[in-house]
C-alpha cells in the first residue's frame, strides 16, 4: 500500500483488499483522437491472500479483470477472468517450445488457440519485445477478439518499448498503434512505482487481449515468472 493513501475498495462486493486511491480518482486527458479509447489502471496485485496476480480498474473504479496464480503449487496456465470470476482467456506455456512461447485461448479451452506469442530473442532489433500470430486454430476473430478490421485477416501484432520501464506500444500488421502500457502519473505528490500503471486500448482490438499481452510481457520481462516455474 502506497504510504499515505487513503484506502478505497472498488465497486465489487467481495473484494478483501484495499487498492491505491488515485487508481480510482485521477483522470486522464486523452488526445481528441484517443477519446474513444478504453483507459484502464493496472494494479501488479491479486486482491486475494496468498496469490501473485494483476487487478484491473476502469475510470470509475469499477473492478474490470482480475488474474489470481496461487503462488504454492505455480501452474505452467494463467487465466484472466472479469469481474466477477468468469474466464475470459487462458494463457499456456507453449509445449516442447524453445524460449519464451505462450498460446491464448478463449475461455478454459485447451485446443484452437486464438494467438500463439513469442519472445523477440534478436538483439539486433531491442525495440521489438514480442510478436503476436494468430493460433493454429485460425484467424482468432471468430470469437470476437482481437482486431476488428476486416483487412487484418491474420490479427497479427508486434509489441513494442519498455516493459520495466512501463512504456510499450501495440501496433497490428498496418503499423496502427492500438495499444499501449504507460506509467501512472504521480498524484497528490505521490509517484506511483511499477506497480501501478495505465492501460490504454484504442477501438481496434479488445482490453482482454491487450490485458493478455500484458500478462505475457511480465512473464517474459517482469519479477513474477514464478507464475510458469
């Protein structure tokens, strides 16, 4: 807990922990091109005992996706659910894979998957972090996720920046930027760590994939890949 914050609860019955204030406070002043966009605030913490996670606010402090990996017993899956416990996707280590490579799939589904991620391992290139192809099971637009434009037919998307440093951008195959990962501004004099950080979804692609691909890159760059051990 961030030190002299004030302890607010979102706007969900059973939630057992308190969250930073200004996660449901600050607002953000979007470019008029941005202003249909979603901007979320990402909290590196699962609101249950115990457990590593992300918990995902949307403007009003409305609690949007939670992830909870128990950290006894680490599972080689992560699910990401919506408020209220639902699995909305599930991320599995791809098997007998060389380095950092994950499928997305929709639900707790275990066959066609919706992407396939891989860990940009050229070190030629340090902008790029991951690459993003459709699953073997198709274009992965079928279930409604990912881009929704008609000339994307393989809904591919390279992720690009910082991850440590909270500070990437999502482009899709016509170099569109529809998402991106910024740090939380500091508030009341408070700066906030990397903890808690912003989510910005353009129309182009759904929050729970974006929320995906977040996930992945704390699995690939961040302090939590004990998730997958």
């Amino acid at each position: 807990m961030i030190k002299g914050m004030t302890k607010v609860y979102p706007n969900y019955a059973t939630t057992p922990a308190p969250i930073p204030a200004t996660t449901t406070t600050t607002t953000t002043t979007l470019p008029a091109s941005d202003r249909n966009s979603v901007v979320l605030t990402v909290w590196k913490k699962s609101l249950l005992f115990n457990c590593d996670g992300f918990t995902v606010f949307d403007a009003k402090g409305n609690l949007v996706f939670r992830v909870d990996n128990y950290s006894a017993g680490s599972k080689r899956e992560i699910v990401l659910m919506d408020a209220s416990g639902k699995s909305l996707l599930t991320i599995r280590r791809k098997r007998l894979s060389l380095g950092d490579n994950w499928l997305v799939f929709d639900g707790e589904t275990a066959v066609n998957p919706l992407f396939s991620v891989r860990k940009h391992v050229n070190l030629l290139n340090t902008k790029s972090l991951a690459h993003v192809s459709s699953g073997c099971g198709g274009s992965g637009s079928g279930s409604g996720w990912g881009s929704s434009s008609p000339s994307s037919p393989g809904n591919k998307y390279e992720i690009e920046g910082s991850y440590t440093q909270r500070c990437c951008a999502v482009y899709d195959d016509q170099r569109r930027r529809v998402a991106e990962i910024k740090r939380k501004e500091a508030a009341g004099g408070v700066a906030f760590g990397a903890d808690v950080f912003r989510l910005i979804t353009h129309p182009e692609i759904d929050s729970a994939v974006v929320m995906a691909f977040v996930i992945l890159l704390d699995q690939m760059f961040g302090s939590s890949r004990r998730f997958s051990t």
